[in-house]
C-alpha cells in the first residue's frame, strides 16, 4: 500500500509539473507575440545635413588595367563575385550617347566609371 501512495504522489508531482510548464510556455508565447507598445516613442534622429566632403580615394596609386573595365565588370558578375547592380535613375542633362553598364544608365561610360 505504501508503494501505491508513493507512485500516485508522483503522478501527482508530474501532473502539477506538467500544468506549471504548459502555463509558463502560455505566458511566454503571450507576451513575445503582443509586445506592450512603448508608452513614449522615441523621437527620430534628425538626418545629417551638413554638406559632407567627397570620399578620397583608399589609395594613392593602383596597379593599371589590362583590360576594360566592362570586360573585367561582365566576367565577375558571371561568376558572382559581385551582386548585380542596381539600375539608377539617368540625370536629365545626362550624354545620352554614353552608358555606363555598372550604373545601367546615360551619362558616362563604363570606363569613365568612377564607382568601378
């Protein structure tokens, strides 16, 4: 009879472990998925609008080209070495009579690139 008490204390003790687990992961689930809105939002940053210098070049001297850079351009966008470009916006007073292949638009040609 004492082993009986002892095996339903136990199933007891899983039962009640069982209930607390499920209410805790029911709890935590609520509160993840509804976060509680912030009460005072926090004000934007203003954005930057001081007039900022163009970038300098990282180095001062590179190694000349063998061959053009829109050939140097197709092969690596081939292999994947770089992620396709993303098409710009031509600038109305753009030379419509060059196109820049990086850019995919007027203006300048992909030699005269200074992106590539």
């Amino acid at each position: 009879m004492h082993e009986l008490k002892l095996r339903a204390a136990d199933y007891v003790r899983m039962e009640e472990m069982q209930t607390l687990h499920t209410k805790f992961c029911n709890d935590y689930a609520a509160n993840t998925s509804n976060p509680t809105p912030n009460p005072t939002p926090q004000p934007h940053p203003r954005p930057d609008t001081r007039p900022r210098e163009p970038r300098q070049p990282r180095f001062t001297r590179y190694a000349p080209l063998t061959v053009a850079r829109s050939r140097i351009l197709d092969e690596a966008l081939q292999v994947d070495l770089l992620p396709p470009p993303r098409k710009t916006t031509t600038p109305p007073n753009a030379d419509m009579t060059k196109y820049c292949r990086d850019h995919r638009n007027h203006g300048h040609t992909t030699e005269e690139c200074k992106a590539l």
